[in-house]
C-alpha cells in the first residue's frame, strides 16, 4: 500500500516471555515482517528496545545474522534500516555493522533509548541519548562510510541540532521528544532554521553538508 508521504514501518519483538527463545524471536519479527510486506515506504528493525523481556538478544552479531537472512528471504523492494541502541560498545557498533552490511540493510538508526542513566530501570529519550547519538553517528560515519545511510535519533531539539548531526554524517534526522517539549510546529521551525544556516555556511545543497565536521 503506498501513501501521499513516506509511511515507515517499524518492527520490533513482542515483549513477552515467549519470544525470548532466539528461534522464537526471529518468528515473532518475521510474522510482523511478512504482514506489512507491501505496505510502507521502508522497514525499520528495532533491535534496540530497551524494556523488552529478555533483553536485546540481537545485538549479538551471530543472532543479527540469523535474523536478517530470515527476513531478507521474504524482503521486497522497500529499503531495510536497523535501530540501534545507544548503549552499544564501540566493538558491538563494528561487528553489528559489519553484519549489517553483509546482509543488505540499507541504513542505520543511531539510537534509541538510553538505559545508561542513574534514575531507575527505564529507557530515557532526549538530552539524555544526544552524547552517545553522536559518537556513534560520527563513528560508523568515518569507519563505514558510504555503505550506509545514517539516521540520527536522540536529542534533536532544533535546527542547530539537526543541522550538527548532518554535518557528522547524517542523511536523514529523526526526533520524538524535541516535539513533545515544543509541539508538532518543531518540525516547519527546523527545516527552516536548517535552510537558514545551509545558506549561512554557502552551501546550496543540503547533501553538500552532509559530513562536514568529520
Ligand atoms: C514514550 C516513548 C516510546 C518509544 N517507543 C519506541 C518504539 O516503540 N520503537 C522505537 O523504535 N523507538 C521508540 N522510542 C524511541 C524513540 O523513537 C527515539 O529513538 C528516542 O526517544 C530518541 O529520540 P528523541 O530524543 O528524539 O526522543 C520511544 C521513545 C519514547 C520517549
């Protein structure tokens, strides 16, 4: 099914018990998989939910692996991107990476929520994620550079924000928060204080500023 502006489909595991089992798991993504097959713009796989049971088994590279052949048997035409957690190790960024690029996903999504913080067992959003949203952008920018398009996610308040992680590589930018705090306007208010400092910088293109900084 296709809509007047791109619809993203994202799937993740059921947080229960019984999808904790790895070949259980790869099921339960491949049932939510396989339904939305023609429907939507592109597919996110969110291997980073921070409060499922169980916790993230596929940040494991072998698991991954195991996950994306599966899918990629019943995958279309529509583009693969895959949601990381900010909480990665630089080596686990690398080795998700690697087996990311192996198995044809077309981007990656740095990050989702934080468990790293002092205030209880949830995930936090915002400010919170911003540093480790980054870092990682800015890594698998420099080491894997042009095998994937890279959507930065976490913290992005602005067009200052986001005009940052498009010069440390992003393509694309992503937000929740930002519009909690701001409202649904947030979104007209950055892409013209993107263009405003676009022009700023002299350029004329926005995909001319992607990775500037690094
Ligand atoms: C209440 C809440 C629910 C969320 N649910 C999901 C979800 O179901 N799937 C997902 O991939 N990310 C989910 N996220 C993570 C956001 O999509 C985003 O990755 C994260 O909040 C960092 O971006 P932000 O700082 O702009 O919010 C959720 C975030 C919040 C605050």
């Amino acid at each position: 099914m296709r809509f007047e502006i791109p619809i993203g489909v994202s799937v993740a595991k059921t947080n229960c018990a019984e999808t904790v089992e790895t070949g259980a798991a790869i099921a339960d993504y491949l049932k939510a998989y396989t339904a939305f097959k023609y429907i939507g713009s592109y597919d996110t796989i969110n291997i980073s939910c921070p409060n499922a049971f169980g916790g993230q088994p596929f940040v494991d590279a072998e698991r991954l692996s195991e996950l994306l052949i599966v899918l990629n048997a019943q995958r279309n035409n529509k583009p693969m991107f895959l949601k990381l957690s900010p909480d990665l190790t630089q080596d686990q960024l690398r080795d998700i990476a690697t087996v990311a690029k192996e198995q044809r996903v077309d981007g990656l999504i740095v990050s989702n929520l934080t468990k790293k913080h002092d205030f209880g067992d949830g995930g936090l959003s915002g400010k919170s994620v911003e540093p480790s949203a980054l870092k990682h952008l800015r890594y698998l920018a420099q080491e894997f550079s042009g095998d994937f398009v890279l959507i930065s996610c976490g913290g992005v308040f602005s067009g200052e924000d986001a005009y940052e992680r498009i010069r440390n590589g992003a393509s694309l930018v992503q937000l929740a928060t930002g519009m909690i705090f701001k409202g649904p306007q947030l979104i007209g208010q950055i892409n013209r204080d993107l263009a405003k400092l676009l022009r700023s910088d002299g350029y004329s293109n926005i995909s001319d500023a992607i990775g500037a900084d690094l």
